[in-house]
C-alpha cells in the first residue's frame, strides 16, 4: 500500500488540493451569499450588471440595466425591449472558485502562483462582462437562438478561456512544469 501511495503522491496532492480549495473557497462563497436577504442581489452581480451597463455606454447602446421586482436579478433593456436578466450564475464567481482552485492545485513559487491568479481573476471577470455584453445585443437581434448561444457558445467562450489559462499556467509556471 505504501508503495501505491509513494508511486501516486504527486496525483493525491493535487487531487487534495484542488478538492480543499474548492470546497473551502464553495463555502466561503455560500456563505457570502446566505449574508443577503432572499430576492435581494448579491454585490457581485450587482456590480457586474453596472459594468455590462457601462461597457455597453462606450459603444453608445441604448441600455437600461434594473434591478428586477420581481426576483433577485437585473433585467437588460436593450433598445427599449427585455432582452436578458443577469442572474447569480451569470457573475463568474463559480468559474473563478474553478480557477483557482486549479492554479492553487498545481502551484509554483508563492509571487508566481499569486500574481497569475489575480491576473486569471481580472482576465476572466472582463471577459464575463464583455460575453454578456455580446449575449445581449446577440439575442437581441437572434432571440430564436437563445438555446445556441447562452447554453453553447457563450458558456464554450469562457470555459475555454480558463482552459487556456490553465494550460498556459501547467506549461510555463507550475512547479510540474519542467
């Protein structure tokens, strides 16, 4: 047995460390999100939203972004018609906590390993609020192809983003790099 845990040490580290991270950063997530009264926004989306309204201003589009009702979430009126809400989901926090806790699992120097998670961080939150800058003119104009676009290729656009930050990290500073 001990040689079985000696041959898959460097596996069962990451494995535990991937698995700590994410739980833990999960945790300290829910938590932060028990702190709001139910059908009241979370911080994060809530500054995402203004950040798509504000992005979506550069271009000079005719946007309204409101804090619903009727729901915990913000509707997008886009050319004076509901286009798309911005729900929880939609800020990338879940997507980040999958990120780090990556980066985290396969670590290099501390400097290294903190400087490219917050960069990974930055990176990501800009492109969420660019993809659902993009999703909302898109289904604006395609409402027909909501299926394709928020469940395929919007969600495609992002993984795939954090994938290459990944493989990026592996092959250039993780401590398995070499």
């Amino acid at each position: 047995m001990k040689k079985y845990l000696l041959q898959f040490k460097p596996f069962l580290i990451f494995m535990g460390t991937f698995f700590a991270a994410y739980i833990g950063l999960t945790v300290i997530y829910k938590l932060y999100l028990n702190s709001f009264v139910a059908n009241d926004i979370d911080g994060i989306t809530t500054i995402i939203s203004r950040n798509v309204e504000q992005l979506m201003h550069l271009f000079t589009a005719d946007i309204k972004v409101i804090k619903s009702v009727s729901g915990p979430y913000t509707e997008v009126w886009y050319n004076n018609r509901f286009t798309i809400r911005i729900v929880e989901g939609c800020n990338a926090v879940s997507v980040i906590i999958l990120f780090v806790s990556f980066v985290l699992a396969f670590s290099g120097k501390f400097k290294t390993t903190l400087l490219f998670i917050l960069f990974g961080i930055a990176l990501i939150y800009v492109m969420n609020v660019i993809r659902i800058g993009l999703l909302t003119v898109l289904l604006y104009h395609f409402h027909q192809q909501e299926h394709l676009l928020h469940g395929v290729l919007f969600p495609l656009i992002i993984y795939g983003l954090v994938f290459s930050l990944w493989v990026f990290w592996v092959n250039k500073f993780s401590k398995y790099a070499k």
